[in-house]
C-alpha cells in the first residue's frame, strides 16, 4: 500500500506491480489467543519498549541541520533516535532511526507539541513532511502553528538502517516479463524469480528480516514519541499509515492525544496481507474504470475515444504493441502498468497519464518511454525503489501467515482476473515472495479500542484503490467513539493532502481543538482534474 507514490515491482519479479498493500505495542497489550509462547515472547517485547522508551526519554534527540544530500531545507533540522532491533532483547544489537522536524510557526502558547506522520508503504520516508512547512503547503497553515511537523525513516527504510533484497540496478532493468501469464511455463517463470527474491531478501538482510513487522515499527513510534518528550502522541497516517495507527491505538490506547487515519488499510486479522491484495485488484479496475470514463468525457483534448470501452481498447492495442516489441526498447506491458496504475492511485495522476498516453497516439513515443522507463544513470533513486520495495515485501511477508500453497494463488488470480485484470496478476507476483518468506510469519494484532483511547478521526474516500473503503468502516467499527468522514465519489488515495473544504475544516477542527462531529460526515468529492 504505498502512500506516497505507486512504485514499480522489479527484480527478477516480472511485475512492475502497484507497491499496494499494497498500498498498509505495549502498554496494553492484547495478546493474541496464542500459545504461552507466544504471550510470553509479547511480554518480553512490551518490558522492552517500556525499557526503550525510558532511555529515549533520557537522552532525547540532538537535533542538528540535516544532511546536504537529505534534500531537507532549513529550518528542518535532522536527528537520531536509537531503538532495539528486537525488542524482546532491549540491551541487545541496536538501530538508530533518522528524525526530522520543523518547530511550530505560531507562538510558544499556541503550541500543542509534535505531530507525527508516515505517509504508508510499507516503505514509503516520511522525512519531507516537515516541508510542508518550508513549502507554505497552504492545507497546513493553522495546524503547523500549533505543531512541530516531526517525520522519520521507518525501521528498513532510508537511513533507518535500510534493507535491500537485490541489487537496486538489476531491480529496475527493464523490459519485465508480461505480469499477465500466456502459459504454466511463464507462471512457473514467476515462481521462480518471486522465490528468488525471497531469497535476497534473507541473504542481504537476513539479520533485520524477523524484526521488519509493523508491531515493532509500533514500538519505534512510541520511543520516538519519548524521545521528543511528548507525553502523548499526536499522529496523522496515510495508507499503510493507518494500519500503524490502528495497532499503536491497540497497543498504547493510553498514549493516544490525537490521531488520524487517512486512507485506511483494513485491519481485519483475516485481511492481513493476503485478502487484502485481492480486495485491491477489485478496487482498482473499478478506479480504472473511473479514469476512462473521464478520459472519454475529455475526447476534444486526449482524442483516446469518446467512450470507455474506445479508451480500453487504446489501453489494450497499446500494451499489445509493447509486448510484441517494447517501445524504446524499454516499455513492456509490466512498465505500463508500473506507470498507469498512477491514475487509479491519484486524481493528480489523471492529466499527467492521459497527456502520455495521448501523445503516444498521436505518434510521441518518447514522452512514454520518459515516462514509464527506468532511469539507470539515476543511481540513487533506483536505491530508494528498491529499498521501498524491500520494506514493503519485508513487513507484509513477516507481519502475517500467507498461503504456501501455489494452487490456491493460482486459483484466486485466475478467478480474478478474468474480471478485474488491470492489476491483479501484476500485484500476485509483487507478493508472491510471501509464499516462500525465510522468516517466521507472525499472528497481526487483533486491532481494538482500548482503555483510555480518544477519539479517533478516520477520513476515507469511497472509491479509493489502494486502500478499498471497507477499510476506514472495519477500522470505525474497531475503535469506539472514532469519527468516520466520507468523501462520497471520490477516490482519490490520501485524502488529508487534497482541497476539499468539509474535510480540510473537520481536520484543522480535530487537530487544533480534539472536537469531532457529533456522528459521522459524508463530504462532496473534491474537484474532478481539468484538462
């Protein structure tokens, strides 16, 4: 589930799929109905973040100005907080975790102390929130006079003691085999690379692999929150975000000030991670289809076709032209999807990807291939792809049991797609590393209110992809006294970050006072692109 921009599958994976769920504790933990063991190791893990916590407090963060090469503007200023790779052993090996922040613009009185943000993933750097500050993002001018905006590298992530599961350049050489299989030979082909990158995965991170969970990433929040000298947390989460959100207000109810989740990850243990990809392939052909309908309404500026079936029927001539002889050499059907599926994900996508597509048919084949090929000169952004993508595969593999058994892929895929083909093979393949995961896969927090919780305000759009809408309901219905605000036809992915008055109001209202409406809200969509 990436929150801040859908990013391509690589390594031997033929998929350049969605990085969808896509995509997305202690104090009073609630064990799971597991063995004594299996108690017992979360005890040890609740007395160790309460130890962690205790010594981030004490020593605090030394903030200095960032790194020249962190693209981090002053007056963002740049620190470390150290937390235990396992928190069942806090004395043992340790990582240190990059924090940013910017301090509050209104005055020492008004000030409400660190908002905290992750903008999902798994994977996704939440290090450049604090420029919304430095970049007068107007949507953020009341709330930054009340708050340090604070961001960091999840564990894995960046400069958080990063992970990598194959070499970044071998990652994003293209053209990719075609994700959609022509024959058993070319799923066995994917079998094989996705067991191959789960291999990688343990042989250049083999140390970190067991720890990489969104419990412990949990727990790391909480120590940054000492560290800050916060007593309470305030802290807004997009896409996987929100599945950070729900298990800290699990398992810190007590910790909770305010707390936002935008764009929701279902946190029902039974979609955790499996149903949860699938519930994505659903959701985005829908989106798909949101887009073409409005690609046809726009035929005097795009000329694709004046209906959804004529701007299909593009797509697919399209994608037969580039797997019969990749454009530019490069573009094959996985690098389409890797750049298309922007428009599902993001209204902000529309225009830029139609623009490309239109170009293409009006015989432009380079703005495509600019658009959809791998830049191999650009060293460390294909570090920065990879590295994402080593998160996501890392959490969601270890955060959850996923089925072994390549029949049962095969049959939910095969069923699937013959409906809903836009993503579905593409993100089977993104996951299927989880099928072979060299790591104990864990039981996902049984995600609940508990003592002491406030309430909490889930804002999701009703036709969102990457994070399908029953999401934010499973969540509402999880977390008492929760505020659910609905963006009624809309579906875009991170709503917070969009202008949308009813929405932007209930926020700046929650984030500034802690009201929430009396019931729940459902809000006109925001404004459709114009071309």
């Amino acid at each position: 589930m990436r929150g801040t921009q859908a990013t391509k599958r690589a390594a031997g994976l033929g998929s350049a799929g969605a990085l969808v769920t896509a995509t997305l504790i202690a104090g009073a933990v609630a064990a799971p109905s597991a063995s004594a063991d299996a108690r017992h190791g979360q005890d040890r893990e609740t007395r160790g973040a309460t130890i962690a916590a205790a010594r981030a407090a004490k020593a605090g963060i030394d903030w200095q100005d960032c790194a020249a090469d962190w693209g981090l503007e002053k007056p963002i200023q740049c620190g470390w907080v150290t937390v235990p790779l396992d928190y069942a052993r806090p004395y043992g090996k340790q990582i240190k975790l990059a924090v940013d922040r910017i301090g509050n613009t209104g005055t020492k009185e008004e000030r409400q102390g660190a908002l905290v943000y992750n903008p999902g993933g798994p994977g996704g750097s939440g290090l450049r929130f604090p420029r919304r500050v430095t970049t007068k993002n107007p949507l953020w001018t009341n709330v930054s006079k009340a708050y340090d905006f604070v961001g960091f590298d999840p564990r894995g992530v960046g400069h958080s003691a990063p992970i990598s599961c194959v070499d970044p350049q071998e990652f994003v050489k293209a053209p990719k085999p075609d994700p959609v299989p022509d024959s058993e030979a070319d799923k066995r082909a994917q079998r094989k690379s996705a067991r191959e990158y789960a291999e990688g995965c343990y042989e250049r991170s083999g140390e970190m692999l067991p720890y990489m969970t969104t419990p412990n990433t949990v727990r790391d929040l909480d120590v940054i929150r000492a560290a800050l000298g916060e007593k309470k947390l305030n802290f807004l989460g997009v896409s996987y975000g929100t599945y950070i959100a729900a298990v800290y207000g699990t398992l810190y109810p007590g910790h909770v000030r305010r707390m936002i989740a935008d764009s929701v990850v279902n946190p029902s243990r039974e979609k955790i991670w499996y149903e949860a990809n699938l519930d994505q392939d659903v959701a985005f052909e829908m989106r798909w289809n949101d887009w073409q309908d409005w690609v046809a309404k726009n035929d005097a500026v795009f000329h694709l076709g004046t209906t959804r079936a004529q701007v299909q029927a593009k797509w697919l001539e399209l994608r037969a032209t580039a797997k019969k002889n990749p454009i530019g050499g490069l573009v094959g059907p996985a690098e389409l999807i890797g750049f298309f599926q922007g428009a599902p994900y993001y209204d902000s996508s529309w225009i830029p990807v139609a623009t490309v597509f239109s170009k293409y048919f009006a015989g432009d084949t380079q703005a495509l291939v600019d658009a959809a090929a791998p830049d191999l000169t650009d060293t460390a952004g294909n570090a920065s792809s990879e590295n994402g993508n080593a998160v996501y595969t890392a959490v969601e593999c270890t955060d959850a049991k996923w089925p072994t058994s390549w029949k049962k892929w095969d049959r939910d895929n095969t069923r699937l797609h013959k409906n809903y083909p836009f993503l579905t093979w593409a993100n089977a393949w993104m996951n299927l590393p989880c099928a072979t995961w060299p790591v104990k896969q864990q039981t996902p927090v049984n995600v609940k209110s508990g003592k002491g919780l406030p309430p909490v305000l889930i804002v999701q759009s009703q036709r969102d992809a990457a994070t399908p809408y029953e999401g934010g309901v499973e969540l509402h219905k999880r977390f008492k006294n929760s505020r659910l605000i609905t963006e009624k036809d809309a579906g875009s992915h991170g709503v917070t970050g969009l202008v949308n008055p009813c929405i932007n109001e209930r926020v700046d209202t929650y984030l500034l006072t802690g009201k929430v409406d009396a019931a729940d809200v459902t809000c006109a969509p925001h404004a459709t692109p114009k071309p």
